[in-house]
C-alpha cells in the first residue's frame, strides 16, 4: 500500500505520444516538479488536458518550448505567447473548451460516466461545429471541431459532451499519505482532483508527506498509483500586482 516513489520512477511508464490530465490554475497547484521530470525524461508527442498550459519558461510551458507537445485541450491559453505562436502556425492542435465543461468531462472520466448534456455552449460553434483545432502552414484550417448531438430536456437545449479519460494523469497537493490521499490547498482544488479522477495513472507530488485523519482526506487514494515528495517545490505568481500603501506627502 506504500505509493511513495521517486518522480523518475513514478513517470517511467508514459512514452511518447501518451495522453495526460495535469492539474493546476494558470500557476497554482501545478505539478512543477513532476513536469520538470517529465522534461528531464526526454519524452514527446504529448496530448494534454489541462485548464492552461503554464506560462512560456515555467510549468507545461517549459514543455511546450522544446516541442514536446503535439494536442492541448484547454480553456485558457492567454498566458502564453509561445502557445499562441505555434498554434496559428499549424505546430500544435488545440481544443478549446468551455472551463466548467472542461471540469465536469474530467469529473465524468473519472466515475465512468461517457458523456452528458450540458447548456453550455449552445448556439456556438462549440456546439455547431467549426472551431479550428489545427491551421496549416498557410493560416486555413486544416482540422475542425465536429458538430455534436443537441437535445431539449425541460424546453432547453443542451449540448452532449465526453467524458476525458486520459493514460496518465499529474497532480499536485499540499499534503498526502503514504497510501495516496490527498489534501489540497484552497483554490488548488479546482483542477487536480478532477485530473486525478480521469487518469488511469495517476502520479501526486505532495508539498507534506503525512499521516491524514480521514476527516480530512479530499480526494481518497483509491485515484492515486504514485506519491512524489517534493517539499522543496518553486512556487510561482503568473501576474504581480502591487499597490503603493504608503499614504500621501503633505504639502
């Protein structure tokens, strides 16, 4: 039941061309140190989900830089200039998605449920059909989003969407055991445990190697295969915003 091991062993298994939830919020709760193992390790081809894809020198951008990654489905990608440059250049594909669309396919995934209705995205092209997943070398679009099924339920119409269910999955947390529970930390709940549902593999750095009272278990183990300690982890803030506090010269 001991799930502690080390990043390179926990990430042994993906190889090129593997799919991978990664949890985190722009820069919060990201897996930092599991994605520079992931960049040490050579591998390629790589088709994530994840709300964003970091920012262009930390996080799954550091991933992105050196081509590693082939599909990205997101919601969120206005952080990173690199992202924006081989997308409308043909480099990579991408699948843009509603963000709590997002979370309920990741939810879904993980509790074996195939796919549900949702409103979100009706009359769009989300649900029409038409959204550039991957341009050519010339700018036209050379892969698009296909239409999906629309049914009324209560007069209101809804789109279907499928679950995510990925081959790996990489989260990160405040606190776990041994056994792969897991406590996350504030806003650091949004993604990670979804992310950790819809993975068949899922590998959990944890800041604090602990023993947990139930009571306070998040997300239990039985969604977790590995647990990394990374107690030394670089935490970093996506936009600096300050205020001067100091109160006004009088003249």
């Amino acid at each position: 039941m001991d799930k502690v091991v080390t990043a390179e062993q926990a990430l042994a298994g993906i190889s090129d061309g593997a799919t991978l939830a990664v949890g985190g919020f722009g820069l919060c709760g990201i897996p930092a140190t599991l994605i520079a193992a992931l960049h040490r390790s050579g591998v390629s081809d790589l088709r994530l989900v994840s709300n964003n894809c970091g920012v262009d020198d930390w996080g799954l951008g550091i991933l992105l830089a050196d081509r590693r990654i082939s599909r990205v489905t997101g919601s969120y990608v206005g952080e990173n200039k690199e992202f924006a440059r081989q997308y409308l250049s043909g480099e990579l594909e991408v699948e843009l998605c509603p963000q709590g669309t997002l979370a309920e396919r990741l939810r879904a995934g993980g509790c074996g449920i195939p796919a549900f209705f949702t409103p979100a995205g009706v009359g769009s092209q989300i649900a029409e059909g038409g959204l550039p997943w991957r341009y050519d070398a010339a700018g036209a679009v050379a892969v698009a989003s296909p239409a999906r099924e629309i049914r009324e339920f209560g007069g209101v119409a809804h789109v279907l969407e499928e679950a995510i269910v990925t081959d790996f999955a990489l989260v990160a947390a405040a606190k776990g055991d041994r056994y792969g529970n897991l406590v996350f930390d504030k806003t650091a709940q949004n993604f990670n445990p979804l992310c950790a549902m819809a993975g068949r593999v899922t590998i959990a750095e944890v800041r604090e190697l602990v023993e947990l009272d139930p009571a306070e278990v998040q997300l239990p183990g039985v969604f977790v295969q590995h647990i990394v300690h990374a107690p030394d982890i670089e935490r970093r803030i996506e936009k600096v915003t300050v205020t001067d506090l100091a109160p006004a010269v009088a003249r």
